[in-house]
C-alpha cells in the first residue's frame, strides 16, 4: 500500500471542569470528550526519499507548516520507528481553528495511525497513544474516539460506553479567544459552579438523553461569557431554535447544541445562518465509531 485516505474527526466536551491548579501550572481536569462526524480529510502518499512533504488547503491560517501538528506528528514517527522513507500529505481542513474542537490534535492522530498503516509498523491502538502523548494531551483520546472521560491534564483516559446519537449544531463566531488568557483568568473558591461530571457519565451510561442535557456544563464559561457576550448569544439562539442543551466546547469559542431530531436541527441551523451571530456553522451527528 503506497497510499491512504483519512477522516479525521473533532470532538466536542459534553463537560469540563477544572479540580485544581498544580504546582507546575497545568490544570488538573475533568471533562467527557466526543467525537462528532465533522472531520478534515488528509491524504497520504508513501515517498521514496526521506522527506515529510505537507499542502494543505485551508480557508483559516494555519500558521507556519513546520510548527503544523501534522508536520511534527510524521517526524515523531519518522524518528521513533527509524522509517527511512518520506511521506507526502494534503490537508483538506473543514474543523474550525483554534476554536475548541481539538482540530490540530485529530489530524496528529490521523497522521499516526495513517503512518503506522503505510509502513506497516504494528503498533497498537494503545502503542500509539503512548507516543501521541509527547505531541499533545488531546492526541490519545482523538486515536480512540468515541465517548471518553479525561482527566489528570486531559491525558488519563476512560473509555465511555457510547453517547446516544443525536444530531449536533456548531457555530464558531469570528472572535479568537486565547486559551492562555481563560485558563489565567479562571476563578477557583466557593463560588465557582462545578459541572457535576459525575452525573453525566451516569446519563450517559443509562443512555438517558435528558439527564445528559440537564449535567451539560462548562466551567469555563465563567470566564469566556464575560468577556464575550456573543458567546451566551449563540446559546440562546440554539435554545430558541430548540436545541435541548447548548454548551461552550473546551476554551472555545465553538458553541455547539444537541437536538433530539433532525428537522428541528435543520431549521435550527437555517435560524442561526440568519442570525448572523457566527462565521462558521455546520450541522453534524454524534460519532460512536471507535478506531481498532
Ligand atoms: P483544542 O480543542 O485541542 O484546544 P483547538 O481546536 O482550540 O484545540 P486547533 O484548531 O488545534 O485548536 O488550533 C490551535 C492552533 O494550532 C492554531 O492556531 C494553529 O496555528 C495550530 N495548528 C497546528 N497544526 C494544526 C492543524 N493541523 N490544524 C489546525 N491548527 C493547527
């Protein structure tokens, strides 16, 4: 095999809450990661030469592509397995950047388990996500997919059993928030309202679809609302549309809804192109489909 075709897919957090703080800055977490059916495409060909060659196709900047997590995924590879040959990759980038849904990170993941295909390497699901974990914390939980929980800086991973499936609405307004900048100015004391994580993951195993809208929770929003009012904007006009939960996912600023069909979704999706609230807005499904 010379050549390969991959999905890779974003996630959202159905909940994130932050314990603490540890001593060397890092937060400790708490969060529920699913993968939802948006996804860039990446093509891979094998090269003869020893060379990493990426394009990508882009209508965000993606920065310098020495410093793409693709581009230093296919090192990692190339360096730790010894794999002489190069590897020529196209990015075709649909994931809204820097925006909450760990777009660098599943395309990392798509590049690692492509690679350890095309060079026939063997490695495990698990292999994999060991390496994955010196490029980034949200890289193992994009190699599983799924419904996991995440903890520890976002890297202990617990496999979910599977969230119910449900159509998904995503709106990224134009603003870039830092994740820097939410994480510095977070609030931990008495005050802080914790997601109840807990309660969530119970929701999720009695597959009780409006339990899970009921826990939904982000703390960060306490910081991002604030700040950037568009964001509670967006989530109000999901509700009126009829979304059963509407969340920031990860630092955002994404915000995504659930719905329980898919006609309301539809004219949900139409309302919030009308809207005018967010630049990007696409409707997708949860994605149960776990890699082997
Ligand atoms: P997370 O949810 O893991 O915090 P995110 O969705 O907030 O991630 P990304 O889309 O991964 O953020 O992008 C963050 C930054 O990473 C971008 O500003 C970009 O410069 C850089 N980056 C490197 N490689 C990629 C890639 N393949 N796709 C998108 N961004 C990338």
């Amino acid at each position: 095999m010379d050549k390969l075709k991959y999905k890779a897919r974003a996630k959202v957090n159905l909940g994130l809450d932050v314990c603490g703080r540890l001593p060397n800055g890092y937060h400790k977490v708490k969060m529920i990661m699913q993968a939802i059916d948006l996804y860039d495409e990446l093509e891979f060909n094998k090269r003869k030469d020893p060379d990493i060659i990426l394009s990508v196709d882009s209508k965000d900047p993606l920065g310098d592509i020495g410093n793409n997590l693709i581009f230093r995924a296919a090192k990692l590879m190339k360096e730790y397995y010894s794999i002489k040959e190069g590897i020529e990759i196209h990015l075709k980038k649909h994931i809204p950047v820097a925006a909450g849904m760990a777009g660098g990170s599943t395309d990392a993941a798509a590049t690692m388990l492509a690679m350890n295909e095309l060079f026939e390497l063997g490695q495990t699901r698990e292999q994999l996500m060991e390496q994955a974990l010196r490029l980034g914390a949200d890289i193992p939980f994009c190699i599983q997919g799924g419904t996991a929980l995440a903890e520890g800086i976002g890297e202990k991973l617990t496999q979910l059993p599977p969230m119910i499936k449900c159509p998904v609405l995503i709106a990224k307004p134009s603003i870039s928030v830092s994740t820097k900048f939410v994480y510095q100015n977070l609030k931990l004391d008495e005050q802080t309202n914790h997601p109840d994580i807990d309660a969530l993951m119970k929701d999720i195993r009695e597959k009780d679809f409006d339990g899970v809208c009921a826990h939904m929770g982000n703390v960060l929003e306490s910081v991002t609302i604030p700040n950037y009012p568009v964001i509670a904007e967006i989530k109000q006009q999901m509700m009126r549309s009829g979304a059963k939960a509407s969340m920031m996912s990860g630092s955002g600023p994404t915000v995504f809804g659930l719905f329980e069909d898919g006609e309301t979704a539809k004219r949900a999706l139409r309302e919030m192109k009308r809207s005018g609230l967010a630049k990007q807005v696409y409707l997708t499904t949860i994605y149960n489909n776990r890699r082997k």
